[in-house]
C-alpha cells in the first residue's frame, strides 16, 4: 500500500488510545472495519507523565496488531519512541512508524530513531513537539529524510499550553502547522482532533475545522468502551462516534472544478493581491513617520514609549474596528506589532546618533 499520497479523499487513521488486551484490538478493529480506514492505530509502548500509569503492553501488543492485520486487513501503525521499539515493530510487520510529540522535541533523540532507520523502506509519521516551534518540526522531518526515509508525513496534535481558561486540551495553534505547509507544500499534514479537543464532545469540531483548512487526513482515538479505557479515556471515541463524524465530514476541496468558481475565485485573489500590496505601501509610510517622529523625539530629549499615547491608539483603532465589524482583539494584536516595530525604529535612531532620515 502507498501511504502520503494526496488524494481526493482523507487519509482516515482510527483505533484506541492503547492496546490494552486482545480482546480490545480486535473488537475495535471489528467495529471500525465498516469505516474503510487507511490505518489502525493502536499504542503498544506508551509514554506517560507520571510513573504507575499504565504503559502499554509492548512486544506481547504487536502481536495482536498482526491479528488485526490477518483477520481484518487493516494496515496497522504504532508509536516508536527508542531504537528496539523500532526493530520490534518492523519485525511484526508494522506498516507506518509515528514519532510522539515528547519524542520530537529531543533532536539528539530523533536522530538516533532515524539512524536506526537507514535503510529501511517504512514510512513515518512524525507528531508535533509539545511547544509551538515549527523549526523543531520541520528539523525533525529533515533528520529521517536525511537518513533515507522518502514517505514522511506530519501529524498536528496541538501544543501544551497553561491557559486554565482553554476548551482544549492542546491549544491547536493552526498557524504553525500552516507554516508548515506553507514551508513544505508537498507534505503529508494530518490532524490529530483527539489530543487537541481533549475531551469527546469537542473531537468532531477540530476535525471538521482540520479539514475547513486543507489538512490530509485524520487520525482520531476509538475504543469500544471509552469511560473505562486505561489511557485518555475523556477523548476516546466509541466506534459507532467515529463512523458518525465521518459520515457528516464535510472535505473541503482546494480548487474550483466548475470554471465559472474558479474564475471567481481568481479574480477575488487578484483583488487581494493589490491590497495587500496597498497594505505592505501604508506600513512602509507608517514606519517612515515613526523614523521622523524618532528624530524629533531624540532633539526634543523626549522617551520613545509614550503611554498615554498608546492608550489613545487603542482606543480609537479599536473603536473604528468595531464600525467596521472587524474584531478589536484582531486589530489590537496587529498594532502591537505595528506599535513594536515603531518603537524598534525609535530606539536605533535615539542610539546611533544618526540625525538623517529619507523623506
């Protein structure tokens, strides 16, 4: 089978959280057969926070996933997170290897799983690092493509965040893996609905906005009976969920085939091509005035950050947000970047010394 293939459809990864017993896997492969997935997932070594939680059932658990492949034809995968989990799965015939956020977050870690992979004709799947840094990522991708693996994929599972407040378990951050796929337009992104929603009655919305925004596929956590499940028993769905969300998925196409649309759509990007040309112009001339403002403040002996000045700032553009139904935490984000740069400028003026600047 050839797996990061793009595709029409999504690519659909589903089983439990963790092996647990035989009986487990196989009931849950039996349940999901209907649901024509690309994989089943299932944790046979899992990585817990706290020691004297259940931590899967390691090389006995592989065997069950044969079964599941025997008896269902489901092409499995696992998390691999040491260099023997690799050999182990590989002879069991494991089809896809995934690489844990915990994992990827260590380079000298992922280096030593992709050098035991040279050689080695398996595809990847490497998950996101628990904080919110592409670079890291993206330098773990690298590290098994350098070492010879050609079928690669990223996985989206959110990132850990401290925000009591949030509905999720891992703050999905969309942009990061956007600039993911804005860096590697050929990758293979799937979205993790599970770890980020943290709780079952938040899965099928992720997963619908994962596929709103152009993700390849799914891979979301099922267990047959998921209040009594001995990992991640909250965002756990029941087979029959599963089947359910993904018969009212809606999958987002990204481009027109109806010619009409798709010269619609391209004369609305035209359009959006010449003002964000017209913005890029105004924050060029926005930025020249805070360079001469800088220069009267440096011959004035006046400070570069003027609080009340700020205030009115915020107040007003806030203000004018809201007349034009645009969102003043957007518009109030945007200028505190704007305001950042200005006073960037300010303070290299009131340092070098340098009297001149170009009307």
């Amino acid at each position: 089978m050839s797996f990061f293939r793009l595709a029409e459809e999504p690519m659909i990864i589903a089983g439990p959280c963790s092996a647990e017993t035989r009986e487990q896997l196989l009931s849950t492969a039996a349940a999901l057969k209907p649901a024509n997935l690309t994989l089943f997932r299932a944790g046979v070594w899992k990585p817990r926070t706290r020691p004297g939680s259940f931590e899967g059932n390691g090389e006995e658990a592989l065997k069950w996933l044969q079964e599941v492949k025997k008896e269902y034809g489901f092409a499995v995968t696992t998390e691999v997170a040491e260099v023997h989990h690799i050999e182990q799965a590989l002879r069991h015939d494991v089809d896809v290897l995934w690489i844990g956020a915990r994992t990827t977050v260590n380079p000298f870690h992922v280096q030593q799983l992709a050098e035991a992979l040279k050689g080695v004709d398996v595809p990847v799947m490497i998950k996101n690092p628990v904080n919110p840094d592409v670079d890291l990522w993206e330098g773990a991708l690298e590290r098994f493509e350098r070492a010879g693996v050609k079928k690669i994929a990223a996985i989206h599972r959110g990132f850990s965040s401290y925000q009591a407040s949030s509905p999720y378990r891992n703050q999905p951050n969309w942009v990061i893996p956007i600039e993911l796929k804005r860096r590697r337009p050929d990758l293979y992104i799937i979205c993790d609905p599970s770890h980020i929603a943290g709780k079952r009655d938040l899965v099928a919305e992720v997963a619908q906005k994962a596929m709103d925004m152009g993700f390849d596929g799914l891979m979301i956590e099922t267990h047959p009976d998921p209040e009594q499940a001995w990992s991640d028993a909250a965002q756990q769905l029941r087979p029959e969920a599963l089947l359910q969300l993904l018969s009212r998925l809606i999958v987002r196409k990204q481009s027109a085939e109806d010619l009409s649309k798709s010269s619609e759509l391209e004369y609305l990007r035209q359009m959006m091509d010449t003002v964000d040309t017209e913005i890029v112009d105004l924050l060029a001339r926005r930025i020249e005035l805070s360079e001469r403002m800088g220069l009267v403040k440096k011959e004035c002996n006046l400070t570069v950050y003027n609080p009340d000045r700020w205030r009115e700032i915020v107040e007003t553009r806030s203000a004018q947000a809201l007349k034009l139904r645009l969102s003043p935490e957007f518009i109030l984000d945007l200028y505190e970047k704007i305001h950042h740069e200005s006073i960037r400028r300010q303070l290299d003026i009131l340092e070098a010394g340098d009297n001149s600047v170009k009307d």
